[in-house]
C-alpha cells in the first residue's frame, strides 16, 4: 500500500500488475543469465 501511495495509483491492481512484470521480466534476465553462465543456446 504504500508503494501504491507514492507512486500516486488509485488502486493496487494497478501497482501489482506493473510490479508482476518487472518481477517476470528479471527472472528472465536471471534464467537467461544461468544459460549462458551454462553454455546453453539462446532462447528464441
């Protein structure tokens, strides 16, 4: 709520859904990371 608050959104669906996809998009970053630390070929 209060992440909510300072970034000034009426409501905290608003705030979940931005912060869901930024979570997604570093666990991609980190599974791609472990990939290429393993030598496994790009995803597409």
């Amino acid at each position: 709520m209060v992440i909510k608050e300072l970034l000034g959104h009426a409501h905290i669906g608003v705030t979940a859904t931005m912060y869901a996809h930024v979570r997604l998009r570093l666990q991609r970053q980190a599974i791609d990371a472990l990939g290429d630390a393993l030598g496994a070929p790009e995803s597409p």
